[in-house]
C-alpha cells in the first residue's frame, strides 16, 4: 500500500489535574499514513478515541461535554465533575491503546501529550 504524502500526524493531549483526575482529552488532525479510506493508524486512533467517548457516555454516565469535526480530525471532551473508577478505567484503557499505537507505528503518525492544570 502506498503511504500518503500528506504532511500529517494526529496529536491527542490528555489533561489531568495536579492530583491526577482527568479534566479533557484532546484530539486534532489526521495521521497521514495512507490516503483518506486506507488509512489504518487514522482508523485506530478514531476507534480508540471515539468508542472511548461512546462507552464514558453510554456505560458510565460521565459528565462531560463532547464537540467534533470530522472534517479537520477534531474531537474535545472536556468533563465537567469528577470521573467515577468506570470512566477512569476507560480512559486508562484508552491511553494504553493509543500508547501502542505509538509503540508500532510511531510518533510520525501519533503525537502522545500529557498536560497537568
């Protein structure tokens, strides 16, 4: 498969407060590993992060406010309480599958941030 030559990477910022409690995940653009609809890494990362996002609301009620485009590869979820050991676990799983993300595929494709506010 050929990989796309566009100039891309998606960077996902995960914010946590002092003592440790997640406040926002943050994700912007798009891999760039292959073109729009053969793109894998994209596709992980989507999966991850938006399943993620699905199940914090659907299995753990988490307080949070979600804005999204599509378009530009842009996902926000900023949680407004405290997260439960439900939704802290689904970040966490989140993370560690991202991580590995990274693990094969690298930081050219997948830019991991971690913030303290």
């Amino acid at each position: 498969m050929k990989k796309s030559t566009l100039k891309s990477m998606t960077t996902i910022t995960i914010i946590k407060s002092k003592n440790g409690e997640y406040k926002e995940v943050i994700c912007k653009g798009h891999a760039g590993y292959a073109d729009a609809g053969n793109d894998i890494v994209c596709c992980a990362i989507s999966m991850l992060v938006i399943n993620t996002i699905n199940s914090l609301d659907e299995l753990t009620n988490a307080p949070m406010e979600v804005s999204s485009n599509e378009e530009n590869g842009f996902i926000d979820c900023l949680f407004t309480e405290s997260l439960n050991e439900g939704s802290i676990l689904l970040l966490d799983s989140m993370i560690l599958g991202l991580q590995n993300v990274v693990s094969e595929y690298g930081t050219k494709y997948l830019k991991l941030k971690f913030k303290e506010v």
